[in-house]
C-alpha cells in the first residue's frame, strides 16, 4: 500500500516560499502563487475548488500536494466590552488562545508564539502553564486569518484589523525564525497588507536575538521592562539574570539606529502593588527612559506603557491602586517621558494583558528541552 504523500500547508509559506513552491513543485509561474494567496488572505477561501480564477489543471496539482489549513477553533468568547478571545487547537490536546481588542479607529490583534513559555517571568499567567513547544508559522499566521475571518476584514477595502501585536502567549524571539516568516505575511499587500509600524514584536529581552531582529524584520519594537534596576527586574523577570538592563538598553539602542530616526520603542511597565509602583521607582525610571532618549539624540525614543496588573489564579500580586498608577504616570510625564496608562479590556474573559493561559500539555518533558535549548545559548539561568 502507498503511504500518503504529506501535504504541505500552505499557510506555512511565506511569498518568496509561495514563490518557489509553485515553481520547483508544480512547474508554475509565480504570478499564479500571487492569485493563492489573494484568495488565502484576502477572502478567506481554504478550498481549491473556489478559487475561480485558478485553472483546473492548476487546482487538480494543489489538490494531490497542498492543503490551507487555518487553526481549529474551540471556541470563540466576546467580552462586554467589544473585546473578543478564541481558544484555538494545536496537537496532542494543546491549546492557544489570540484575542481582538476593538478601539476608536483600531483593532488590535494580540497573537501566541508558543504552546506556553518557558522564561517564568513572576506575573504572567502564561509562565504557570509552562512550555511545550513553538508554533509554526501556519499556526501564528493561522490566529491572524481566524480573527480577520471572523470579523469580516478585508485587506484593502473594510479594514476591521489594523494592528496585530506579539504579546500573546510566549516569547516570539525564542522562535525566531516562524515569527518572522509569519510576521512578513502580515505585512504584504498578498497577504494582510499591514504597515511595518502596526505590527508590534514584544520581548522580555533575548539581547542578541533583538539584535538579529533588527537586521532581518521592521517591526515596531516592545520591551517587556517592567522594573528600572537589575535587582527588582531579576525578580520579576529571571531572563535579567543573563541580560541585565544596561545590556538590554544598549540593545534598544542598536534596534533603533537601525530604524528611521523618530522610530520609538515601546517599554511595557505592569504595576504591581507595594513592588514596582513607587515614587523612588517612577524616578528611576524616568531617569532611564530620559538617558536612552539622550543617546538616540531625540525626544521620546522611548514610551512608556503603564498596564495595571491583571489578576490571575494563584499570583502573589495585587493590581496598583488608581491613585498609584496616576501618581506613577504623572512622575513620568513630569520628567518629560511619554507615558499611557493602558485601559483594561477583556479582564471578564481572561483575556487582558498576562492572563492568557491556553492549555498546555505534556510540559515537563517539554520544559526540560526548552532549558536545553537555552542553555545552549547561553540562557541557563533564565527559566
């Protein structure tokens, strides 16, 4: 008996992997990989079948070697306040979870880059679940066409999708390779046709991997911050351990010399109450952001995003008071530094910012290859 011949998915592939496929695999001229995606992304066709404008010979070939398979959807779960989370399945009983969050004249996307996450970090809902393993592209992609389905998005006429952020479930960095790939396809008119600069990349802070990022992608760039000094951020974020905060700088420093002047990064603050929310640590803060600015030589090369902490089952950490938060903000704006306190959304869903959770399975073995894998970058100490 024949085996079956793997069908390759093609929401795996990128345009210049389009590309090839269609030319090294079917014989196929490129253009004809263009009219794919087109129907892919554009109108939501997973079906050879419908594409009318594809010959049938053609449709016959993608027929016996590709397939489009977005994720499955287990459930999809509004919140009162137009915020939108789908739990999403991967294999062997995991689960993903990507949430839209509808704003006056945006829509944000919030994407997962992995089954769980390795780093630990002490106030993440995501960090209990521990790791299993990356996401393809087509899974990361595949978040990104169930919403723009679902909300009726077309790319360049209703556009209901404006923005799509990485700071979903996981550390995008750690799989490098998959985000990129799936981040371009957010960006070319074939596929999502999104702006460079509202596609945003957050990162607890893999110095050499922002470095890589810099080089291979233009996206807008998130920094997972939480904490202005080494001993604070080492608590909170064990990564710090391995990349403090003056080499984390440096990075950002680097990203941005790479990018047209004016670009900015945006430093990502959760406000825990009695542990990152103090007058002393609004200053110091403030004096941080105010030295990056003086190195890339312009006003508010860094943001600051202030995000109330978002309770979780089992945290040992209590959201900061309103007072604090405004206090924290107002010390910040004094000092010349852009800071906005980020509304919660989703909170009644579990959908607000380090509550997605998911479902992760078979983590220990898992976890213990993820150590691996750091360990042989030089990460050993960061999970």
């Amino acid at each position: 008996m024949n085996e079956a011949v793997a069908k390759t998915n093609l929401l795996d592939l990128d345009r210049e992997g389009m590309e090839h496929f269609f030319a090294d695999t079917l014989g196929e001229k490129r253009f004809r990989a263009h009219q794919v995606m087109k129907w892919i992304y554009h109108q939501h066709v997973t079906e050879f079948s419908e594409m009318t404008d594809v010959g049938k010979a053609l449709r016959a070939k993608l027929e016996a070697v590709a397939e489009i398979l977005p994720p499955n959807v287990l459930f999809d779960k509004p919140s009162a306040d137009g915020t939108h989370k789908w739990l999403l399945g991967m294999d062997a009983g995991n689960a993903i979870e990507a949430v839209f969050i509808p704003d006056k004249g945006r829509g944000t996307l919030c994407v997962s880059s992995q089954v769980g996450c390795g780093l630990n970090c002490q106030f993440c809902s995501t960090a209990t679940q521990g790791f299993n393993r990356n996401l393809s592209t087509a899974e990361i992609i595949g978040q990104v066409w169930v919403a723009s389905k679902h909300l009726g998005n077309k790319t360049h006429l209703n556009r209901k999708l404006t923005n799509v952020v990485m700071m979903g479930m996981g550390e995008p960095l750690l799989n490098f390779d998959n985000v990129v790939r799936a981040m371009s396809l957010m960006r070319d008119d074939l596929g999502f046709g999104l702006a460079n600069k509202r596609v945003t990349l957050s990162t607890s802070g893999l110095v050499p991997m922002i470095d890589r990022l810099a080089v291979e992608s233009d996206v807008a760039l998130a920094v997972s911050l939480h904490a202005p000094n080494d001993e604070l951020r080492t608590e909170l974020i064990p990564l710090n351990k391995k990349y403090p905060v003056a080499e984390l700088m440096d990075a950002c420093v680097r990203y941005l010399q790479r990018k047209k002047k004016g670009d900015s990064i945006t430093f990502e603050y959760t406000l825990m109450k009695g542990v990152n929310d103090s007058p002393a640590t609004a200053r110091e803060l403030a004096k941080l952001m105010k030295s990056f600015s003086n190195k890339m030589q312009y006003a508010d090369a860094g943001k600051v995003n202030l995000i109330p902490f978002n309770p979780f089952a089992g945290t040992r950490f209590e959201r900061s008071g309103e007072t604090e938060i405004r206090a924290f903000q107002k010390i910040l704006q004094d000092a010349g530094v852009l800071a906005m306190v980020r509304r919660t959304r989703g909170d009644d869903i579990d959908a607000a910012c380090g509550q997605l959770k998911g479902q992760v399975m078979d983590r220990t073995r898992r976890q213990s290859e993820f150590k691996r894998k750091l360990e042989q970058q030089g990460v050993s100490d960061a999970a």
